[in-house]
C-alpha cells in the first residue's frame, strides 16, 4: 500500500530514531523572481543514504515540523503495516508558505508516478484560480483509486469542498465553518498524539492533524464505502 503525505517535508532525525523509511519524495519549488518551478525527485537509494547519514537532501528536510508530525500520526495511530510504502512531497517551506502551483505539481506527480492508494492533504490554497486545474488532476487520481483526504480550512479554500476529496474537521474548525455539507468526517478528540520538536508529545487537535488520524483511521480499519468517490467520465481526448 502506497501512502503520500504532501506537507512540509519530513525530519531525517525522525526517520532515524523510528525506522521510518521512505519508498520515493519529492520537492517542489517556485523562484517567485522568474516564476520557474523546480522539482527535485528522489528514489529510493537517495533517500537511503540520506536516512543512513551519507547524504544531505536540504530540499526535503523539515524546517517547520509540521509534515513530520503529520506523518508521525499516520505511524503511530494507523496499524504496524509492514507493506505500506511511504511517499513525501515537500511543497511548505519553513514559515508553511508555498505556493499553489507546486501543489498542483506536487499532485501531478504523485498521480502519474506514483499512483499511491491514500493521499494525505494536511494543507489549502485560498486561489480559487486554480479549481479548474486541481479539480482535474483530483479526480484523475481517483479514476486510479486513489482516496485523497483534505483537511477544512478555517475558511473556504481548496482542495477542500471539492467533489473528489474526503474533506475532514476537528470539531472546533467545524463550528467556525458552520456548514456541514462541506465536510465530510469530524474528528471530536480534542488532542493528539504526535512528534515534534524532537520528541512525542499531546497537541491540540486541529483540522491538518484531524486529516491525519482520519487517513490512520483508513489504514487500521479500511477505507469507509462513501469515502470512494465515484469520479465523472473521463474527458475525451
């Protein structure tokens, strides 16, 4: 089983110290100056060699922390699979700021290359321009069995709300949103259990991290019958 976090990058220290492995990453940037992407991909031996200390990988390494404590949910809440093959891709940078074009890289890449079976979106956009362009490549990915789950934002924003996602809420989040057609499934603990800052620790429950558990929640129990979206026919070419 295939599952891609696409975040903020991962600490190797916390791959080290837990024996988490990488099967493929990748990073995604745009130089704001000349509007050029750039996108680094890594196979597996990189990422080994990264892990093992004889290689430095700064594009993937988390400045922030916050996609490292996300994957640390999806470890520690979701069952002890040996199969489950682990895929990052880093589009936050140290402050959570990216831009949306690399997330709509980001997905591209893990839709054509990877084809994981779970795509965990902790993260939004607010650029509604680009709905055309994400709701497209979102219900590819589902047409190949995908099942993405997207985290509620305190406000409207995207990929959440959108057809093809399952989109989750801690209860809070909900509350603030008032509406509940936009959301698919509520988280209602009020913490979780995560990494950070080097160590493991009880945080507050927020939406990102609600997405999380949710995606923990599909890898111990199986995925929910309606979390499978039933994707419109493919546009003819």
């Amino acid at each position: 089983m295939k599952i891609a976090v696409v975040d903020s990058g991962v600490s190797v220290g916390f791959l080290r110290e837990h024996g988490g492995r990488l099967a493929g990453a990748a990073s995604f940037t745009l130089d704001r100056a000349t509007r050029r992407l750039e996108s680094r991909v890594h196979s597996r031996e990189e990422l080994e060699a990264w892990r093992g200390g004889d290689a430095v990988l700064a594009d993937l390494e988390d400045t922030h922390g916050h996609g490292t404590s996300v994957l640390s949910i999806l470890m520690d809440a979701g069952p002890p699979v040996p199969d489950v093959e682990w895929y990052v891709a880093r589009v936050l940078d140290g402050t959570m700021r990216g831009d949306s074009l690399c997330l709509l890289e980001a997905l591209e890449w893990l839709t054509n290359e990877v084809r994981p079976e779970v795509i965990n979106l902790s993260l939004g956009t607010v650029v509604r321009a680009l709905e055309a362009p994400l709701t497209e490549v979102l219900w590819r990915a589902v047409r190949q069995g995908t099942v993405v789950v997207c985290a509620a934002g305190p406000m409207p924003g995207l990929p959440a709300g959108l057809g093809a996602v399952v989109t989750v809420a801690d209860t809070k989040t909900a509350q603030l949103l008032g509406r509940t057609d936009t959301v698919d499934h509520i988280e209602h603990a009020p913490t979780v259990r995560l990494y950070a800052a080097g160590a493991w620790c009880e945080r507050p429950m927020t939406s990102s991290y609600a997405c999380a558990l949710a995606v923990a929640r599909v890898l111990r129990e199986g995925c929910p019958p309606d979390w499978r979206r039933k994707a419109p026919a493919a546009p003819v070419r």
